[in-house]
C-alpha cells in the first residue's frame, strides 16, 4: 500500500495540512498512521465529511 503526507492530502482535497492531521488525530482518516512527528496516510483515502454540514448532520441521524 503507498502512504502519503498530509500537505499531499491538503492539496488534493482543498483543506489545509493542519485540518488533515486533526481528521487522522481524531481517527477519522481509515488506515492512517503516525510515524514519529508525521502522518502516513493511504494514497487511496477518501475525505471524511465534514460534521458542520447538513449532508453529514442528516447521515448522523441514521446512525442512531
């Protein structure tokens, strides 16, 4: 499996290098991994939705 960096990830999604790595801190990003002061994250990673909007607020509702 190949691993990138969070700046790669920022650039890809359209969100700042700090964001992604508060979304793989908070376990939100599947199979990323801390490598001492940086985080691995698997090339084919797809961008967690973001919990402020209202398509995610209506996905939660289901879940409960």
């Amino acid at each position: 499996m190949e691993y990138v960096t969070p700046k790669d990830k920022a650039t890809e999604w359209g969100i700042t290098q700090r964001r992604v790595e508060i979304l793989c801190g908070d376990g939100r990003i599947p199979g990323a991994y801390r490598l001492g002061r940086v985080w691995a994250i698997p090339k084919d990673a797809k961008k967690p939705l973001d919990g402020r909007t209202r398509k995610a607020k209506e996905s939660q509702k289901g879940d409960c």
